[in-house]
C-alpha cells in the first residue's frame, strides 16, 4: 500500500494538474460548438434508443499518452452525462485498457459519443507524439525545450496546445498576439530585419518578446545586434546549425535560439546541441497519429423499457 501511494505521489508531482490552464467558459463555449457542428438538426439515432439510464466504458485500444479529460467531461457535461475517470491523465497506456466509464441517458451517451471520442483520439495522438520526441531529446542528453508550433486544426488549437503540455512539451506562442515572431516575408515586407525589428519594437512594448526567423549567419548576428530575443534558425542542416548557433551564443549568450524546420521523432537528435536552447516541430500537431478509442455501452447494466407503439 505504502508503494503504491509513493507512485502515487511522484506521478502527481511530474504531472500536475494541466486542467487548470482552462477557463470554463471557453471549454463550455468548444463543448457547444462541437456538438452543434455533429448535430445542427435531428437526432435520429437518439430517438431510437430513449432517455433510459445506462453506463458506457471508454476503452483505449492503442498505445499512447492520455490527453484530453477536460475537453471530454465539457462534451459529455453539456449533454447531461457523468464521467469516472479510471486512469490518470498524462500517463502512458497499453491496449486494451479501461480508461472511463460514463453514466446517463442512452440517447445522450450517443449523442456525445462520437465528438468526445475525436476530441480524446486527437489529443491523447498529440500528447503521445510529443512525448516521444521529449524522451528523445532527454536521451540524447539535451535539456532544452521541445515545442510545437502554431500550425494546428482549424477551431482546435486549445485542445492540441493544451495536448502538447500533457505530452511534456512547450506549446510555444499560442496566438498572434502571444509573441511577436517576425518570419521571412515579414522581414521582406518591412524592407530589412532591423527595420522589422524596430517597428515590432515600437508597438508591442516591454511586455512581447520578439523573435526573428534567419537563414544564415548574417541575418542572425544581424536579429541579435538589433536586440531580438529569440532567433530561429530555420531549416539549417544539423553540420550547418551546431557552427551558426556556436557563434551566435558566443556574441549573444543572451539571445534564445531555436532551431525549426525539417525536425522529426526521428532525427530530433541531430538537431539538439549545447548552443541550442529550443527545437520546434510542427509535426507534432500536423501529423500525429491518433489513439484509438471507443465507448462501449454495457450490455444489461440497466433494464431496457418497453418498446411503446405510437399511433400517427
């Protein structure tokens, strides 16, 4: 029992309590958008199965790192159900495991069913793929950041952001408005990178960092001498990158650099060094591979009502 509960409490102090990032009323609001977007009209299926009490399990049928339970308890909240959660958020799963059971209404189960199972699979496939290339990065003896980026689902991003913290990566800027990076066609737009950087400057203050993608050498020292806080090298090759980076921390110990384009699970050791302090990836939200889940009614939990006959 003792060491039980001591795993118990190292889990809880690696994983803390993500769910707490999430305002209510934005998962409420995501709740409601989702099953509007599912059923816009009628349902059907609903009316066939009737309002009696049942209890379904959610069982994991692929491996991965589950992600998700909030989003799941606001869709299945939403539609009057409850939910008892049988494993921990953030942990590593086999098939076939039970994760959850959830009780209320058939016509309501159903209804929120399927939403609540893409929400699941898609985040617990985010969660997994960054916690891959974390272990990755750790076993290559790097201790820097890994980070996802802003190339995320269209109306999900909270939900792959929220995925990628689960999963023990950074989800770097959530927004426009969450950090000032000013990429290739900003810096061509402004006329030069100096010029990008002090207009930058001019409106987002002392409170936005600013961050300048750089294709060489020059453009970097040029970033940094300028008074960027963050310098991405973008799409260097590993022999190219390790040099670049060397030269710029020695000038700059100050500046954060990143590293960004063409890094995978794979060859993410390649890209890690002691001059790099992050590494962006934005396969972990474009191509991560969902978990598999399925919610499955219990047979003769709760006795079926009679089947009534309608006269029309």
């Amino acid at each position: 029992m003792f060491k039980l509960l001591l795993e118990r409490l190292v889990f809880m102090a690696s994983h803390p309590n993500l769910s707490h990032l999430l305002p209510a009323a934005r998962l409420r609001q995501l709740a409601r958008d989702w099953l509007k977007e599912d059923a816009p009209s009628f349902d059907y299926g609903g009316y066939a199965v009737g309002d009696h009490q049942e209890c379904a399990v959610l069982l994991c049928k692929s491996p991965g790192v589950l992600a998700g339970f909030p989003f799941f308890e606001a869709i299945f909240a939403e539609v009057g159900c409850s939910v008892e959660w049988l494993q921990s958020e953030g942990t590593w799963v086999d098939p076939i495991t039970r994760v959850a059971e959830v009780r209320g209404r058939a016509k309501d189960l159903l209804f929120g069913e399927r939403v609540a199972l893409n929400c699941l699979g898609r985040c617990s496939g985010v969660a997994t793929a960054a916690a891959k290339v974390c272990r990755m990065a750790r076993e290559a003896g790097w201790h820097g950041e890994v980070a996802g980026t802003r190339k995320t689902t269209p109306g999900f991003r909270l939900a792959e952001k929220y995925a990628l913290l689960v999963g023990g990566a950074s989800c770097h800027r959530y927004d426009l408005g969450s950090l000032i990076m000013l990429k290739d066609n900003h810096v061509w737009a402004s006329g030069s990178i100096t010029q990008a950087v002090q207009s930058a400057r001019r409106v987002g203050g002392f409170a936005l960092k600013v961050e300048v993608e750089c294709r060489s050498l020059e453009e970097a020292l040029e970033a940094a001498e300028c008074g960027s806080d963050i310098i991405m090298l973008d799409n260097f090759a590993p022999e190219d990158l390790h040099p670049t980076a060397s030269t710029l921390k020695t000038s700059f110990p100050q500046v954060t650099v990143e590293a960004s384009g063409g890094i995978t699970e794979e060859n993410v050791a390649q890209f890690v060094g002691p001059s790099i302090d992050v590494v962006s990836l934005g396969c972990l939200t474009q191509s991560a591979r969902v978990v598999d889940f399925s919610l499955k009614i219990l047979q003769d939990s709760v006795p079926k009502p009679p089947l009534r006959n309608f006269v029309f």
